[in-house]
C-alpha cells in the first residue's frame, strides 16, 4: 500500500509540480478601470490578473513568449478546451521538425496542459503545462502558460468573449 501512494504522489507531483504550486494563485488588492471578468497579463511580471470589479484581482504566476516571441494588445477568448490536442504552427514546425503533426490531448509531451483557452487572431492561447518549472520564465512563442491547477481555475472563471489585455 505505501509504495501505491508514493507512486500515487509522484504520479500528482509530475502533473500539477509541486506542493507550493498548488498555491500559486492569491487574491490580491488590485484597482484598475477594467471590467470585473477582464484578465490582465503583466508580461514584465510575468502574472495574470482576473479582474474582480471589487478592487481586487485573482493573481496567478505564468511563463511569457520569450524575448522576440512577446506581444502585447487586446484579444478575446474565442474557445475554451478541455485535455486539447496539439498542432505546432509551421514557426515552432520549422525550429522543432522531429514535432509531430499532433499530439494528442492528455498525452505528457502535450505543451497545452489540461485546459487551453484560444485568444481572437488564431496564434495564441492561454493554457496549461506539463512543464510546471516553466511557470515564472519567458519560455513560450507568445502563448501564456499556466500551472494545470490554475489553467483549470480560471477556465471556469471566464466565458468565451472575455477580454484580455496584455502589456509590458
């Protein structure tokens, strides 16, 4: 029984990283003109806030695009996707070719984690990661990435049509 839960642990602890990140997300004071339901990526920060409309703001810790892969401006959810396969766009493609064409969702090499929610313009998205030592890095081609625990929070906080703006 004790070597079932140490697997059972170790299983947990390659999905989600490790205990602290469980607690990645705070509510946070945070006073802003955006509407409650706006999420805010501070790339800079490397942070994205959840606009309450009460004065504050759910914090969670992400990986940014990497320098030359960062932009910023306003998009919206367009979808929301639950274990998502993966697709590499011809720029990843083209620097990654041994990339498969897809990856399946719920597979381990699957860069979109449990969750993955698309943003209008079709390159980018905000999603989890089975990378969870990425979190806090600029690691990605633009996407914002979250730990699974938090990807799977804020998918249920937030609609298809929610807006996000991100800055420096």
């Amino acid at each position: 029984m004790l070597r079932f839960v140490m697997v059972a642990v170790g299983t947990l602890s390659a999905i989600v990283g490790s205990p602290s990140d469980l607690l990645a997300r705070e509510l946070v004071p945070f006073n802003t003109n955006l509407s409650a339901g706006t999420i805010l990526v501070r790339t800079s920060e490397r942070q994205l806030y959840l606009v309450q409309g009460d004065g504050t703001a759910v914090r969670y810790r992400v990986a940014v695009g990497r320098p030359n892969k960062q932009w910023v401006g306003k998009a919206e959810i367009t979808g929301k996707y639950v274990r998502p396969a993966w697709g590499p766009p011809a720029e990843i493609k083209r620097d990654k070719p041994s990339l498969p064409d897809v990856i399946p969702g719920g597979s381990l090499n699957n860069p979109l984690g449990e969750r993955a929610m698309t943003l209008s313009g079709g390159e980018y998205a905000i999603h989890g990661t089975n990378r969870p030592s990425s979190i806090g890095t600029f690691a990605s081609y633009g996407c914002i990435r979250m730990l699974n625990a938090d990807i799977a929070d804020l998918f249920d906080r937030v609609a298809v049509g929610s807006t996000v703006v991100v800055a420096d």
